[in-house]
C-alpha cells in the first residue's frame, strides 16, 4: 500500500486511532492497518486511505442495453470501466473475479485521464459498473465531473448500498443509473449478500428525486428471489417512484459459488406480468423474446425493437411515439 494514497471522504476519527467509515451500511470501525470489508478502503495511521483510488480493473466498449439501460440513449455504446473489491458478497457475483479480490490486474487512470480515454472511443457516455463502483465514490465523483466537462454522460451500474452523503454526491453528478434491487427480504439480502434493503430502496428514491434516469435489475433466482408477493411488492414500491421505470427481471444462470439450475424462462415470465400490472416497462432479462420490444402503452405500436443488443428506435419521433404521439419516458 503507498504511503501516500488520498484520503476518503465519509469517515470519522475514534479514539486510539481507529476510524469509522461512513459510506456504506456496514460502517466498518477499522484499527490502524485494517481494511474494511469491501477490501479498498483502509485505516493508515487513523486516515482513512484509498490505495486503489483510479485502479481500473477492466475495460470495454458495451451497448448500452448491456448495463441494462433500456430507455437511455438507446442503441448507443457506452465507454465502460470496473474496479476492484465491492462492499457485498454475492454468491451468484458474475464478477467476482474483480470484485472480490484485489490481486486481479489495473491499470492506474486519472480521473482526467479516464474521462479522455472515455472521450477519445467516441462513446457519448462513461459507465462505472461491472464490480460495485460506490466503494470508489471519490474516484467516481472526480471522474464523473471531468467526463461532464468533457460532454459525456455519466452511467453508473450499482448495488446501491450507499449511505445518503455518499450516495448524494454521486448521484449529483450522474446522468443514468441502474440499481440492482435484489430482494425484497432483509434478512436474506444481510446475511446472503451483506446488503441493506433500506439502504438501497433509499437510494432508488433518492435518483429519482435528483432527475437521474433509473432502470432497476432484480435477478429471478429459484427458490431464492422468485416469490411473487416479492416481486409484486418491488413493483409496487418503484410504481411509487414512478411508474415509469423500466424494471429488468433477469433469469438467472449458475455462475460463482451458486450451483442452483437456471431459472425456467416461465418464472421469469409469470413473474414479469404480475410486475406490468404495477408498471409500464418490464423486461424479460436473459431471455431473447419480444418482452425486450419496448411497446407505447397506450396504442401498443413497437417505439424500441431489441434482438440481442441490435436495436431499432424507428418508432419512436422527438421522445413520443411515431404512431400516436404519446410522450415515451426516454432519454435521448
Ligand atoms: S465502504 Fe467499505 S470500508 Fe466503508 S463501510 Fe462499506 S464496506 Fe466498510
Ligand atoms: S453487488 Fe454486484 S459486484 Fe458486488 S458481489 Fe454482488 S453482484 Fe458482485
């Protein structure tokens, strides 16, 4: 670890040199030399340190709809950067191979230096995603300011278990996000994933005060995450928010330490229409059939065809509907 790494924001001093840190639900009170849970933040000498400030684990140019964000610039790449560590323990992680560890390789960026490499791919927006961006907020933030300045737009792919200063500051400067909301238990979402349900409904909330464009993921595990008074009372609270949000209820695959057969494509589907009677736009994750068109609620004319991640927005003119003019929640 150098010496020298920046200093998080979100902590407080304790007696005896310990630190709390403040950024996340797990509040982790850290001695001199410890590191918290997420494995990036540390107490060096009672400073709260970020060795892996900008530490970049991986990289790629990614169809927006891959993030999944469905109603944000659709069809349009989207310049695309992980990290390392992440402050849950998903067993089902597709990523865990940066997100639970740090030994996987980085390379070192700048945020401005980010934001130019983002700029120079022609990609009209720069996502943070792939492990859990939030555990970065510092680097993320700076980031986020350049890549504006720079007339990108900003994406962020998160779990969403933030506290509110944390989670203020970075939805401050973000343009898109999607949020995983992954159960509707609090008990399972603590002690199987180290999650915070109130943390991450707040945060939803809290995009959607800011006027950030929110899509929400909930992966449909089997026996897991497929009750349907759960996925009922999800849509009932992001209907809340508003009705408008696009809601993606992905099918899960086996990946990691999870060895659960994949989810038959019928949950899936069952499960999606008890959600479109709460909300306008659900979304059949990892299942290529037409619930990925996005259709005008009111005439029912196709605005969005996706087949894979080839995508035609002929339907839609001028953010409304190309057959009835109905205005269609989309950011162009
Ligand atoms: S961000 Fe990391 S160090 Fe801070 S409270 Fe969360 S897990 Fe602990
Ligand atoms: S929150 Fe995301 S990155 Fe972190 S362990 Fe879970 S799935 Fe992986």
């Amino acid at each position: 670890m150098p010496a020298s790494a920046p200093e998080g924001r979100y902590y407080e001093r304790l007696e005896g040199g310990s630190v709390r840190c403040g950024l996340c639900p797990h509040r982790c009170v850290l001695k001199d030399g410890a590191v918290g849970l997420c494995r990036v933040r540390v107490n060096h000498g009672g400073r709260l340190e970020l060795p892996f400030f900008g530490a970049v684990s991986a990289e790629a140019i990614d169809p927006i709809e891959k993030k999944p964000l469905y109603h944000f610039k659709p069809g349009s790449r989207v310049y695309s950067v992980g990290y390392l560590g992440c402050n849950l323990r998903c067993p089902f992680c597709q990523n865990y191979g940066i997100s639970q560890t740090t030994l996987a390789p980085s390379v070192a960026y700048t945020p401005a230096g980010l934001a130019r490499a983002a700029k120079a791919s022609g990609c009209p927006s720069l996502a943070h995603t792939y492990s859990e961006p939030l555990v970065h907020a510092e680097f993320v933030i700076e980031t986020m300011v350049e890549a504006r300045a720079a007339g990108l737009a900003n994406v962020l792919v998160t779990n969403g278990c933030a506290l509110a200063d944390a989670a203020s500051d970075v939805l401050d400067h973000c343009d898109a996000a999607n949020v995983d909301l992954k159960s509707w238990d609090p008990a399972w979402y603590r002690s199987e994933l180290g999650g915070d349900l109130d943390a991450v409904k707040a945060f939803i909330a809290m995009a959607i005060e800011k006027g950030v464009h929110v899509e929400v993921t909930t992966l449909v595990i089997p026996d897991k995450t497929d009750k349907p008074e759960d996925i009922v009372a999800m849509s009932k609270f992001l209907a809340g928010l508003s009705p408008d949000i696009p809601y993606h209820l992905s099918a899960y695959r086996p990946v990691y330490k999870y060895t659960i057969p994949p989810t038959p494509d019928a949950t899936v589907q069952k499960l999606a229409s008890l959600a479109r009677e709460q909300l306008r736009y659900v979304y059949e994750g990892n299942i290529f059939n037409e619930s990925n068109d996005t259709r005008c609620p009111y005439c029912g004319a196709i605005l969005v065809r996706r087949h894979g991640y080839a995508v035609d927005a002929s339907g839609l003119k001028h953010g409304a509907c190309a057959a009835c003019g109905t205005p269609a929640p989309f950011v162009a």
